[in-house]
C-alpha cells in the first residue's frame, strides 16, 4: 500500500532509514515492522463498555450557570 504519512520527526525518521539501510531493509519494511511490534505491545483494542452505560456527570459547585456565561462569551449574549 502507498501512503503518505506526516508530522514524522525528522531525526527519528533519519535515523530509521539509516537503521532499515544498515538492516538491508527498506524503510516500508521497517516501518511495517515497527508498527507490528507496537501493536503486539499494546495487544488488542477492548471496548470498556457502551455508550448506553454512560451517565451524566454533575458539574463541580459554582458552575451553575456555565452554559450562560459561555454563551455570553462565545455569542456575546
């Protein structure tokens, strides 16, 4: 697959490449390699619930009219 990936640290990709060419590896080889080993060190995506599970949080004392004064600051109501 081609792809473009950016906002890539400039030295770490440097560095990278330098390694993969050392290897005698390309650099998609290298990097395909590096995003194996990160997602076996991760493991697997698990759901911790539903969104059906959530409730609504009650805001901290004082913030009784948070909703005005951001309107008020937002809109200039």
């Amino acid at each position: 697959m081609d792809t473009t990936i950016r906002n890539l640290d400039e030295a770490a990709y440097r560095a990278l490449k330098a390694r993969a060419a050392l290897s005698g590896k390309t650099i998609g080889e290298t990097v395909n390699e590096a995003i194996r080993v990160y997602l076996a060190t991760v493991g697997p995506f698990q759901r911790t619930g539903s969104l059906r599970e959530l409730r609504p949080q009650r805001y901290p004392k004082g913030n009784e009219r948070l909703s005005q004064e951001v309107d008020a600051v937002a809109y200039g109501v």
